[in-house]
C-alpha cells in the first residue's frame, strides 16, 4: 500500500482488510509506519506514534479513536487517505496521522 500526498509516496506493508478490529488495524498501520520510518533513516521511537482511545483523550484529541501519528512522514500523508475495512474506517485527523473510530 501506498501512503502520501502530491507525489511524495512511500510504500508500507498494510492490508487494512485483514483485520478484525480497530485496535489491530491501527497496532498493524504503527509497526508499518515504524518499518518505513526506519527505512528513510529516521528513529520510530522518537517519529512514530500510537494512542488507545483513552491516551488520545488525554493528549486532547475529540471523540473515541485510535490515533496512529508519523509527523515527519511524507507531506500531509494521512491527508489523501481513507481506509476501511470489517473494522470500520479510519480517516485523517491532522494531516500526519489516521483516527480509527470507535
């Protein structure tokens, strides 16, 4: 799969309808940011982020999501980018991440 915006494109390993759940859909999309992250030289630990509903609550964000955040990742990556799957949908919340909603 394919994540970016205006040409600035970066392949990840991530096959949004493979999985079940809201919860292993974002955990599968933080550990193939992650992986692409470290490819372009870049630390995940420092780039790369996740929050369960309750840790995004608590960082500010609204309503009852899961966040998968890579801020230095390709220009407005989460922007052009809607996913679904048996799941649900996720959908941009900034530009740099993707809220899986509850």
């Amino acid at each position: 799969m394919r994540i970016g915006c205006d040409g600035d494109y970066l392949t990840i390993d991530w096959e949004p309808q493979k999985y079940k759940t809201k919860a292993e859909a974002a955990e599968a999309l933080y550990r193939s940011l992650r992986a692409a992250c470290e490819r372009v030289g870049m630390n995940p630990d420092i780039e790369v982020s996740i929050f369960n509903p309750e840790q995004a609550k608590a960082h500010g964000y609204v309503g009852k999501a899961w966040h998968v955040i890579w801020e230095s990742g390709p220009y407005d990556w989460g922007v052009s980018n809607f996913f679904a799957g048996p799941w649900g949908y996720c959908e941009p919340y900034w530009g740099f991440d993707l809220a899986f909603y509850e």
